[in-house]
C-alpha cells in the first residue's frame, strides 16, 4: 500500500477514534443488547411459578351440580354453593369449587378461598382445570386422550426434489446475519463516511489535505479507514452476541437453532465476498454523494435515494420468498444499488443459481471501481466547489 494513503488510513481512524460520538456509536447497541438481556434474564426470574402448591393438607371441597366429577371423588362435597361458601368462612375448608349446573353453556365455574391483605402469591382457581382434565382423561382411550391433549410429537422430514434431507433454515441463517451485519455497516458509517466528507469540503480542510496528498490517496484512504472502523464496530457488536450464546446455550431454544445451522465453506466464502463488495460500492456511493453536494444539509437530501435503493428489495420480499423468482426479483437483482440486498435475500432464501452469483458479484466489482473513480474525478474537480456539481459522464 502506498505510503500516503497508510497517512490518511492513520489519520481518519485516530481522528475517529478520539470523538466521543464514535465509541457512542459503538458502545450503544452492545449496551442495548446487555439491558434487554438483563431485563429479560431477571422477567424470567419474576415470572417464576411461586403459587402456593396443593399438598395432602390442603382441605379442597367442590359442590358439582353439573355432574362431571364422579361420586367417588376424594374431594370434600357440599349440597350447594352457600354451604361450600359459608365452610370457607368458618375456615372447615381452604379451597372452595362451585360448578354450576348450565356449566356447559356458560362455560363458567366459581372459586372461594380467604385472602387477608395484599397478597400477592396466592392459591390459583385454575386448579379446577387441572382436576376436570384428569378425570376427563378416565372417560376416554388413551389414545383419544393423547390426540385430545397434543400430547405427541411430529418428526418433519423435509426433503429435496432428489430426494435428499432438506435443511433450508438452516442454510439461511448465515446468509440473514450477513444481511443483518451489512444493514449495521449502513446504519452506522454509511452516513458516517458521507458527513465526513462534507465537513471537510465546508471547513476547507480538503484544501489543505490536497496540497499534500492526492485526491485518489484521499478518497481511498478515507474508504478503507471507514471500513476498518466499520470492522471495529462490527466485532463489538458480534463478540458480546456470541459470548450471550455460548453462556446461553443449554437453552433449547438457542441449542435448537445453533444446531441446525449448515456448514458450507462455498457458501460461506461467497457470502463473505458479496458482503465486502457491497460494503465498497455502498462506501463509494456515499463518498460520491459527498463531492457532489456542498453542504451536510444538501448531503441528506441526496443520500436519500441511493438508501432507497440499496434497501428497495425489503419492499418485495414476497417476491423473493416465492420459489420461482419473477420479473421483479431479477430487475432488483441486477439493478446495481439494490443488487447487494437483492442477492444476500436470494442467496437466504436458497433461490440463487451459483451463475446468478458470480454474475451478481463482477456487477457489484464494476460498479464499484467505476464509482470510486468517478468520485476521485470529481473530487479533484469539486474539492472547493460550493455549489451542487454537476455529473458529466463524458468529456466535450
């Protein structure tokens, strides 16, 4: 690498470094992820079952006018409700039961216990539900029981058109990551690396940059420190995740997903450099937004349709889920600013042919380099333009 773009790399990142905004940025979302871990975590701990349990000496009476529970049942019994009210009073009984006699229709029973001050925890009129269910259970088969119940499980066995086990979750959910990380770099440094330029066409600190090193150096400089901050962002982001799942992963929801995740390098790798391209003509698209315009003011107006357009495929993503891909799908595939999505969505949704791939990744390669050279062009034209520059595509 040459040495002025290693000067400008080293400057823009020890000059990001040191704003508070930048560890902000980064530190927020990490630090979200750890309260609402911890709100969670202690949720789980208040949503603790702590209902006072029925033991032996817990006295239950239930008066049936309905006829449900047979007559053998070991349940204290009075003739009517007054009576089972009026035992719970004098304290000869603790739970009290009324099922009416329309309780089919009404669909409705009554519950009597003492319950002296603010009490929290208490006894749970839902314990009826639990002694009708197991009584219900002795009038029929087992077998009715169990379907009645759901108490039974179903193996899915998902399969290919050639017959082979189909795993498309699985396969998905390392292109969705990628899709989730890349929409994080746009989020935080593609407006980041716009701003950046701006501010310093309008401090007139472009000026003096340039009398040093040249527009290419700059401008490359300035792209690869953004993503190697980017980078930073990302694994402070990645890191406490992975850590929360590795302390989390007797969990059967956690170890279920982790579980099914597919391990394919080729995927992996081709993945990985549809992310990094994307990364660079998303980067290169934003710095050119930033020579162009003159001011930060102008620089949200203009920014506007290009994250319109990289995001433009979410609109469609029924579209993308069908397994055929249509008309749509494949315009938003090659159209070049929202390719970069376009593809992470197919490539999850297991609809991208490996021809579609390397087609989708020399696009986004040439777009890319054709960008970033029109950006240099124009910065070099427009460092100390402050009006909006005009694009001119060809020479007169």
């Amino acid at each position: 690498m040459n040495s002025p773009i290693k000067t400008v790399i080293k400057f823009e990142i020890i000059r990001q470094l040191k704003k508070p905004s930048f560890w902000i940025a980064v530190l927020f979302m990490p630090i979200l992820i750890g309260v609402v871990f911890l709100i969670s975590f202690f949720a789980g701990m208040d949503n603790v079952d702590t209902t006072p349990e029925i033991s032996e000496d817990t006295t239950v009476a239930i008066t049936d006018d309905a006829g449900i529970l047979p007559k053998d049942n070991p349940f204290n019994r009075y003739e009517t409700e007054a009576e089972g009210v009026e035992a719970v009073k004098k304290g000869e009984t603790e739970l009290f039961f009324y099922i009416p006699k329309d309780f089919l229709e009404t669909k409705k029973a009554e519950f009597y216990h003492i319950s002296e001050g603010l009490e929290i925890f208490n006894f749970d009129g839902n314990y009826l539900k639990v002694i009708l269910n197991q009584y219900s259970r002795q009038r029929v088969d087992a077998i009715d029981a169990m379907a009645i119940a759901g108490e039974y499980e179903i193996k899915d066995n998902k399969l290919t058109s050639t017959g082979e086990p189909s795993n498309a979750l699985g396969k998905a959910i390392i292109p969705f990551a990628i899709l989730a990380i890349y929409f994080v770099f746009m989020v935080m440094f593609g407006s980041r690396l716009l701003m950046t330029v701006v501010e310093e066409k309008e401090n007139r600190i472009s000026e003096m940059i340039l009398t040093d090193v040249s527009s290419k150096h700059l401008i490359i400089g300035k792209i690869i420190s953004m993503l190697a901050l980017g980078a930073v962002q990302i694994l402070v982001l990645v890191i406490p995740i992975i850590i929360l799942l590795i302390l989390n992963r007797d969990n059967p929801m956690i170890s279920s997903i982790v579980g099914m995740i597919e391990i394919d390098p080729v995927s992996i790798i081709s993945n990985i450099a549809l992310f990094v391209l994307s990364i660079l003509l998303f980067a290169a698209a934003n710095t050119m937004v930033g020579v162009l315009v003159p001011t930060a003011r102008d620089a949200s107006q203009y920014i506007g349709p290009v994250i319109v357009a990289s995001v433009f495929p979410l609109y469609f993503m029924q579209a993308f889920m069908a397994t055929t891909p249509g008309i749509m799908v494949h315009f938003l595939t090659y159209f070049p600013l929202s390719a970069p999505v376009a593809l992470m969505l197919r490539s999850a949704f297991g609809t991208l042919s490996p021809v579609e791939l390397i087609i989708g990744l020399i696009e986004i390669a040439i777009f890319a380099a054709i960008i970033l050279k029109l950006t240099i062009s124009l910065f070099q034209k427009n460092a100390i333009n402050f009006e909006v520059a005009k694009l001119k595509l060809f020479k007169k």
